[in-house]
C-alpha cells in the first residue's frame, strides 16, 4: 500500500515546526537557495551521510574515501570543461524584471506578468566566482566547485598510489557544492548551495563489455539503496538517457527518479563517462595518470562510472516518502537508520519522583549505545504526537507499574502497538528492533 | 615518557606518502591554503569529527546540533561586526613584493629581502567575497563564512524552539569556514578553507557566577577531551587571557595551547562572550531572542560560552603527537577511535589458496562491526610498517598453523606483542581492546 502523495508546503511546514529545516539567515529576510538544518534535521542528514559511507566505502573492499578542498586551481575548471560549458540560459522580462530558464519557457508571453517581452536567451555562468589573496585580479580568481567529482579526478594518482588500488577500484566523496542557480526552488529540491555524494569508480577499458556490467551493478546497487532504506518502490523509476539526450562521451547514463510532488524529477545520477573526465586533466596537466596492465602490457587510463547524488536531495526525498497524515496524527515513517532519534523514554508523570528517576536512569543508560531523547512535557499523547512527527521508531515510558514490575511500555511509531518489556531486557531488544542487519548488503557489494 | 616532537617536515612527508593529506590541485601547481583529505586522511578527519560530535552533542542531554549554511545574507556580517572589523593588517615589501601580516614583523627591515623598504600597514579584509544571482553589484553580494557560529545566533530562536531547550543549553555545529588570510603556512595549521567544530552554549546571565562556573567546566572539558584521545598532557597548555588582550565584550577567554614544532600555539580557544552576540543581532535584526525567566518574571538574553575548534588544526595535533620515530619503524600511536582503520587483516602467504581464503573469511566476517582493511601484498614485515605508519592499532595474520589450529596472531601497534587468539574469540578480542568506553565521559557530561 503506498502512502498518499503530501504536498510540498505540508512538508516544508513540518519541517520547520519541527526543527528538520529553516530558510537560511531568516531573520534578516533570508538567502534565495541556502537552507539550515536544526536539531533534529541535522541528525537526519548525518544519518543519510552515515548510511551512504557506509554502503560505498566501509562496507567495500574496492572502494576508498577523500575530502577535496572546495577552492581549487581554476584550472581545474578550465581543464575539466566547467568554465566554458556550465551556463544555464536565462531569459528576463523587460515588463515585470523576473528572470527565468529558458528551458522552462514554453511560449514568447511571460509566465509571470504575461507580457510578450522577453529578451533573447543569454548565457548564464553558473559557478560562483571570487578572489584568493590581496589582489582582486585575473590571477587571483577562484570558483566555488560545482561538483566534488572533480577533486578526485586531479587527486586521481595520489590517491590510487597511496590507496593502492587498480581499477576497478572507486573514490567516495561527501562535500558541499555551489552553483549559482536562476530559479532556485522546490524547497531544498534545487539550492545555490548543497551537499553531493559522489562516487568515481573506474574500470579497465578493455573489453568494453566490462564498463558496461559495471554501470548495470551501480544502477541496481543505488537502486536498491534507497529501497533499502524504506523508499516507496513504486515511487522509484529509471529514466535511461539515449540518443540526443546522451552527452557524447557518455556511453550510458541512467537517471532515478523520484514522484515529487511536483512530478517525476531526478534524485540520482549514474552514468558511464568513459575516460573523458581523466583525459581532459591528463591533456591539460601533462601528466601521465594511466595504469600499466600487466596482461596486455600497455598503458591505459581507466574509464569511470558516476553515481552522483545530492545530500539534501536525498534527504528530502527521505522526507517526502516517509510522510502520512493520518486521522488522529502526522508520522514520518523513517526507516530507522535515518531516524534522528532511536528511542524517546518518558516518565508517565512529572510529579512522582521515583518514576521520573527510573526513566532519567534508564535514558541515561541507553544513550550510550543508542540515539535517545528524553521528553517529560505535556502528557504522553502529546509526547507521541511529537515523537511520531520527527519519526521516532520506538518510545519507551516508565509508570506506575514499572516500579514494582522492573518492566516498561514500548510502543512502535507505525503500527503504535504497545508491549510490556523488562528493563534488564530492553538494551537488546530496542537494539534488535532497530539496527539493521548488514549482511545482506555485505553480500551484494563484496566481491 | 614523552615522545620526541617531529619536525613539521617529517609529518608532512608521511601524510603525502601514506595518503593522509595532499595539496590541494596539486597537478596545477596547487592552491595556497587549501588542502585534500587522502584515503586514509579522510578517515581520520572523519572520525575527529565522530569523537567530537559523540562528546559534545551525543552524549549529553543539554545540546542540540545545528548544521547552517556556508552563504549567508550579507546583514549578518554587518551586524557580527565582521565586515567593519575582520581585517588583518598587512604589510608590503617595495623591493621584494613579498607580503607579511604587520604582527609578525619585528623592524622596519623586511624579513625576506632584508631591504627597508616596507609599506605602512594597510587594512586586509578577510572574507571571500562573491556574487549571488545574475547581477555583480552590491545588492547580491555574499561572503562565505569566516566562522560557523553565526549560524547559531542567527537561527538562535528557530533552534530553541524546535528543541525545546531552555539555558543552560548549547548548540553545536560541524562546517566549512573560509579566511583570505595574508599567510597561510605551517601544514594545515592555518589555512584559507578549513572546517570548524563550534560550540555555543547559552547560560543564563543572572547570577553572573553561573557563567563563569560554566566556562571553567568547558575549559576543563575540552582539555580533557584532548587528553582523552591521548595528547601527552605535557604537550598541552592553558593561556588565560586578561586586560587589554581580552576582547571588550568578553568575560574571560582561554586557549588551549600545543607545543608545536614551531612552539606553542592555539589549538582551541574557549570565550565567554556574555550577551555580546545575541545583542548584536537583536538590535540589527529587531527581533526578541529573549527568554522569560519563570522565577524572576523578566525576559533575559542568555550569556554564551563558545569552545572552538578546527577540525583540521585538530587533526594536525593528533598526527603531531601521535608521530613516533623508532631504530627500525615510524609510528603513529593514534587513539583507537581516530585511527583510520582499526584493524588490518593478513594472510601471511599469497600463494596458499587456503590461507588466503581464511584470511578473506575473517576480514569479511569483521567488517560489518569494525573498519578493517585487507593487506596481501609484500612480506608480513613491509605489512606492518605500513600500517603501524597509519597507525592501525591492531594486525591480524592468518599463517600456516591457523588452519589447523583455527587461530590467528594478533599483534600489537605500540607494544610490537604478539599473541594467539582463536578464531571464535576474535571478534570480541578486538572489539575489546579497541573500543572505548564511554561510562566516564557520560558521568562527566550528564547533569
């Protein structure tokens, strides 16, 4: 059964009342395109970081991790084709002074005031510019990085010399990302600033028939990534690129997408970029970044596969699934990986001393081990409530009984069914509920 | 026994080699003041950033995390006092061109040519500047920030709401910062991108001796926290700042120091900055942060304690002191839980199907509970070199008796011991010796 589909400003709603997500700088009127994350959305994004290492690199023996600076020589942006190429066109309304994309322009009238006076496109540059050192100069200009892929591509042979890997071997990396976007919007769907998770596998060119498997196993790993971390399936499709659409060094690229609220809208690049990306650096560095193999004994440099995915994309995405506005309550059916908080523990009461003290005692003694939170305000309906909005799989609370009895209530955020379970107990059996099980993930990405 | 202290060359040496830290763009002739996080580099600032995040936000019940972004609108430097105050002074050579910072400059003779031929000091601002939107004029500019905490401030009210906290409570946040300095230099002491780790700590104004109370605890709790990863405690020390050197707004102030290859100098600083910051935004945003205060019936803005950290300078101190450099071996005697890998599995031959399929059993069997990596490659003595210079605290080899006997030799970083642990026992035997335990940091934090 699939959830129905919540609106965008539902979501944006709980996400502030509830701490996920804020407009950056808004008591100064804001910043178009620059989200914060509070308290619980923080968690949240740590969770979804966490979970993706976790699947490309811990749980892997083929693939190593780097954090690349953000400021690089713009030579890198020269080499890689950023500078000339990485321009949206924008069209103004000489009437009304809005601006927009081309591309999402159907006709000659403005979408906004409705005036047929809009300029012809114009190019665009999307990387945000500025200066190193003391001098505001040619010599001294930067960019903010539009991508992180790039930074693993110059590091390319420090990091497989020091990694000691040969293809196919893949870099991870998590790090924020700049673009200086026309039309910023979808709430965190497109922002000026966000976060990218990255991975550059690279395999051996020959035969081709082997780059080829490889993009087939990342589109179905990252698939299954999401489905295992409690996507909807039916809320999940791929979109294959051909023809046209393809770029030219592109040998495949596939698209997931996700059913937004505003429409099926890409959440996860993968594509094949061949050796284009290490060739431009090896033409524009001049230095030699290929492999030597040892069976045909010839050079080559390795060809690479892209999974490209957005931090806060992802956690949207995560938002947005997990949302259900039920009769009675909103619940944020979290897979519990990424739930901010594991287990809340209540006291039933806050007048009775003896069964604030055994819940403080026993938060206290779960925190260690698990992500806990204690809430002793308004009654328990109203701590549900709460709990089942930031998307806290499981509550624990103390009462009368559980003085004599050594036992607790714990209550299941989707089903809200209630147990009795002893306190000498409870460690494992919370842990148990809630830790995944990585073996069969283990079994997939091992070779 | 304190270890002999490395040359900055030394260290700087082994995190190219082994994969610790880059230049960044290095294949461009690099980046002044920007740096990459290589395989094994990107772990340990990962787990910095873990031990970190577990003692200050994890493990206590009092603060929350925040995660803000890097563009923010222009009003909140102007109300910081950072666009009218953050400059350095500098000062030009006429002869040389070489450019120094005014407070490191000793006469009127410039350092490097050695002519008297100096500019007077001139102001030098420090934030990067850049452009948001199509337009470059002064109604789109943005800085990146210089500092994570302003985040804090400015979402001081979404923040405390959301998490329901009332002072004494801290807010934390993890992050990339950004500073034009004039001279970057010493590794990644002082670079112009580096990543924060901030803590604001709000605490109520009245009476003022809670404030100071406060401060002296997080003084002594970030010195411990370093001690508790195992910095020699001689290495460290408190600069307490008085009169003049202490800001106007400012309470009291103190650094902890670490005995650097080029001296002392600041690893963290910890300030208590009264209302200081919250007053600032208060009057330019003309927003109320304020609290009301049950007992005294008065609205109040909380005073606030601030430790702060850089990931990297962290980072830097923890290779420093962990560096050792033996007759037959280099070491880095890192803490358990910021070492990249916690332990490195081996066969001890290649060409023993058995062995080899053992081994491969074991670090499989070991990886979904504990980061390892598998090493097959040179003599088990080149094996060990390498890992003891990432400083893996643990080695496992699979040899000829392991078949029969189903155990496997576990060998010692620091102490070089060896011994025979069996095969079931394994798990446990690692987890044992490598976990910390964190019953005393929980009883130091939790109130």
């Amino acid at each position: 059964m699939v959830r129905p589909k919540p609106s965008m400003d539902e979501v944006v709603a709980l996400a502030k009342r509830r701490g996920f997500i804020f407009p950056s700088s808004e008591i100064y009127g804001g910043v178009n395109g620059a989200w914060d994350y509070g308290p619980v959305g923080v968690e949240l994004k740590r969770n979804v970081r966490a979970a993706w290492w976790r699947h490309m690199v811990e749980l892997r023996d083929d693939v190593v991790g780097v954090d690349t600076s953000i400021l690089m020589s713009p030579d890198v942006w020269r080499a890689s084709g950023h500078l000339e190429h990485f321009h949206d066109l924008m069209v103004d309304c000489r009437t009304c002074k809005k601006r927009f994309r081309a591309d999402e322009l159907s006709g000659e009238r403005c979408p906004s005031c409705g005036n047929a006076t809009l300029t012809q496109p114009r190019a665009f540059h999307m990387m945000f510019k500025t200066y190193i050192g003391a001098m505001e100069d040619a010599s001294s200009v930067a960019y903010l990085r539009p991508e992180t892929a790039q930074g693993i591509f110059v590091d390319f042979k420090s990091i497989y010399q020091t990694g000691r890997k040969k293809p196919p071997f893949g870099v991870a990396q998590i790090g924020k990302a700049f673009r200086n976007e026309i039309t910023p919007g979808n709430f965190i769907f497109r922002s000026r600033e966000f976060e990218q998770m990255e991975l550059e596998f690279f395999v051996p060119v020959q035969p081709e028939s082997e780059g080829m498997r490889w993009f087939d196993y990342w589109v179905e790993q990252r698939h299954n990534w999401f489905l295992g971390l409690g996507i909807q399936p039916s809320r999940l499709r791929r979109h294959v690129y051909s023809g046209a659409d393809l770029a030219h060094y592109s040998r495949a690229t596939t698209d997931l997408e996700y059913d937004f609220p505003f429409g099926w809208g890409e959440l996860e690049g993968i594509a094949h970029r061949a050796s284009f990306d290490l060739q431009r650096h090896v033409d524009a560095s001049g230095k030699d970044l290929s492999f030597f193999d040892e069976e045909s004994k010839e050079k080559f440099l390795p060809a690479v596969i892209e999974p490209s995915l957005g931090v806060d994309r992802a956690c949207l995405v995560f938002l947005l699934d997990a949302y259900e506005k039920e009769a009675d309550r909103t619940v944020l059916h979290l897979h519990p990986r990424l739930a901010p908080y594991k287990t809340a523990v209540f006291p039933l009461v806050r007048n009775k001393p003896d069964i604030v003290e055994m819940a403080v005692r026993i938060e206290r003694s779960l925190r260690p081990s698990l992500r806990t939170v204690f809430d002793d305000s308004g009654n328990v309906g109203k701590r549900y409530y709460r709990q089942d909005e930031i998307g806290t799989p499981l509550c624990v609370t103390v009462d009368y009984e559980s003085l004599d009895r050594q036992d607790v209530t714990v209550r299941e955020r989707d089903s809200k069914e209630q147990k009795r379970i002893s306190v000498d107990r409870l460690a494992s059996y919370l842990k148990h509920a809630i830790e995944p099980d990585d073996t069969a993930v283990l079994d997939s990405v091992a070779r």
